[in-house]
C-alpha cells in the first residue's frame, strides 16, 4: 500500500477492466514519472470524451454527432441491419470489410444473475426500428457466450412475428488456421451444424 494519492490513483486503475494490481501500479508509476505536459493531454482527453461523445440517436453507436457517420452514410444498405452488443463490436464487424448494412447497439447483454434484463438494453428500440423503418434482414451478432446466447435467443423470439423479415445469426466454428484436433467439442459441434455447400 502507497499513501494517499498514488494509492487512490492505483485503485482507480485497477477499476478498468482488463487492468489488475500489478498493471495498474505500472501504469501509476509511469504517469508519475512522465512529463507534466503529457499528463495533461492525458486529462484533456479524458475529459473530451467524457464531455464530447454521445451515443447515436439512431443505432446506439459512439459518436461526436446525434447521429454516427454510419447511419448518415447514404451508401449504406439501410434495410439490413447488424445487431451487435457494444460499440467496439462495431468495429470488429467494419474491419472485416464484408458488412455494408447497418448496426444497432444494444449496450450488452441479456445477464439476469447482474440485474441485466431486457429493460436495461436497447431492444425496444430496435422493435421501433424494424416498426418504421423497411429493414428486410436482422443478423444478430452477440458474442457466442452464455449472455449473448440468451440474448439472440430471446432477440429471435421478439422478432419473428414481424412479416418479411429475416433474421440471421454470425456463423461459429474454426478459426482460420486452427487445427481440428484442437478444437473443443462446443466449437467443432457448431462447425459441423453451421456447414455449408461449396
């Protein structure tokens, strides 16, 4: 245990997630010894975002605008739409380059044993979505993990009753360059069911 400042500072630290003890004493020292003037970039930052970033009025996106450069993007397929569970999910789609539709945040996942139930993410926004909006397919994209499991699930359920719509889920299985003796039986039985022709 340091005194005062430098130890609230390491507890602040540790409270981000992916950052424990050790991590967050590195970081503590580092900002210690670094020059006064990156600090305050540092802060300035912080406080930026803080003050800055909003959450698209549309699809629940990070943005600097009430409506992200994605739903304001005309070239877009508006009439699909990827549901994913938080922005940084919006990124990993975009980088693979195969998604041209758009997205909506639904700020997690379904976690009943947390307090996390379907009031507490964007669903009703999504139903009012597909309501007015002409969305043809919904591909749902939450992580492959129990919560986004139960949260596809209960998605499908809410879904299907809306006429001409499609909803899809990401395909799972093997990784590109995996090797099949090392697979667990989970993800290979998942690449067997999701198989398609060539």
């Amino acid at each position: 245990m340091y005194e005062g400042p430098v130890q609230d500072l390491i507890d602040e630290l540790g409270r981000l997630p992916g950052i424990g003890p050790k991590s967050a004493q590195r970081i503590a020292f580092h900002l210690l010894a670094a020059e006064p003037a990156d600090v305050t970039r540092l802060q300035e930052v912080l406080q930026k975002v803080k003050e800055g970033v909003v959450f698209c009025d549309v699809c629940g996106n990070v943005s600097e605008e009430t409506t992200c450069r994605i739903c304001r993007d005309a070239r877009r397929d508006p009439t699909l739409v990827c549901v994913v569970e938080e922005p940084k999910d919006v990124l990993a789609v975009e980088r693979t380059r195969e998604f041209k539709g758009r997205y909506h945040v639904l700020g997690g996942a379904l976690d009943p044993l947390s307090g996390i139930g379907p009031d507490q993410l964007r669903v009703r926004e999504l139903l009012a979505r597909i309501g007015k909006d002409e969305i043809a397919e919904v591909i749902i994209a939450t992580d492959p993990n129990t919560e986004g499991e139960a949260t596809a699930t209960y998605l499908v359920r809410m879904l299907r009753d809306f006429p001409g719509l499609t909803v899809t889920r990401l395909a799972s299985g093997l990784p590109m360059g995996g090797d099949l003796e090392f697979a667990d039986e989970l993800t290979l039985g998942r690449a067997l069911s999701g198989r398609r022709a060539l």
